[in-house]
C-alpha cells in the first residue's frame, strides 16, 4: 500500500491533462444516471480499498469543520467550543476552521482515528466520489486523486465507463 501512496501525486500529474478534459467534457454534458454511476464505482473501488491500511489523507490533508462539527466534537471532549478551537484548530486563507498541523492530530499510529464517531462531515463524505451532481466538484477530486488511491481508481473505471 505505501509503494502506492508514493507513487500517487506522479500519477495523478501524469494523468491531470487527461483528467481536466475529461472533467470539463463531464460538466458540459453529464450523463443521465451519473449519481448511480458514482455510486456504484464508489462501492466496487472501497470493497477493494482498505482505509485503515491508507489513512492517507488524515496523514497529509486536515478537513474543514463546520460549526456544527466544532459543537459536536467539543461536547464530545467536555470541553467549551472556543477551547476547541483555540486547541486545535486555526482559520485560513478561506475563512475557514481547519487543523493547526497535519497530519490529523486524532490519528493513531494504528491509523484509527480517535474522533471516529464524532468526525468532521468531511472526513465522513471524503473523498466525496459518491456525492450527488458529482460533476460539480471535479477541482477538489482533481485534488484528491493525488492523495486517495481509491479516488484515483474511481476516476480510472469512470474515464473508461463514461465516452464522450
């Protein structure tokens, strides 16, 4: 797994070219049953995907948190929300809560994460290949194909399934 995991970022640049087209091609005219498309790739790349093996993404990206990710994971630490946030989280460029460092600060040597339950939304959705009208965040999968071997191999079966 790790031999993969390095190799992804050259991979997904050797493929961004092919990637860009394909994903401006998809927002011009997306096929009619795209979500059940995404859908049904999502479910055959994580049968085959072990998360836990991976963790690459807790490992070299932070997740943005919402307010209502703040009051839930404050309240499952006991803690007050602005202790929360003066704890572990800062506000970038964006606007936005995001981790203080990386990798994931709830992250353990054994890849699990210490927070599961009460994660951020965008740990639960990541990489957010089965998300409806898919077509419309093909930047951020851009992005994280470079980082999810799962979402790499999504984009792979959905370039060969989907002709324009």
């Amino acid at each position: 797994m790790q031999d993969i995991i390095n190799n992804l970022p050259k991979l997904a640049k050797d493929k961004h070219k092919e990637n860009k087209t394909f994903f401006t091609k998809l927002k011009k005219k997306p096929p009619k049953q795209l979500d059940y498309i995404m859908q049904e790739l999502h479910d055959d790349a994580f049968e085959k995907t072990d998360c836990l093996e991976c963790a690459n993404c807790c490992k070299t990206t932070g997740p943005l948190f919402t307010d209502k990710d703040v009051a839930r994971i404050s309240k499952h630490f006991k803690m007050k929300q602005q202790q929360f946030i003066d704890q572990f989280l800062r506000i970038d460029e964006d606007n936005d809560y995001v981790l203080q460092s990386v990798p994931c600060t709830f992250l353990g040597a054994d890849n699990y994460c210490s927070i599961y339950d009460v994660r951020p939304k965008a740990c639960r959705e990541f990489p957010h290949t089965d998300r409806k009208k898919f077509q419309q965040i093909s930047n951020l999968t851009m992005k994280n194909v470079a980082i999810c071997p799962a979402a790499f191999n999504i984009v792979e079966a959905m370039k060969a399934r989907i002709k324009f």
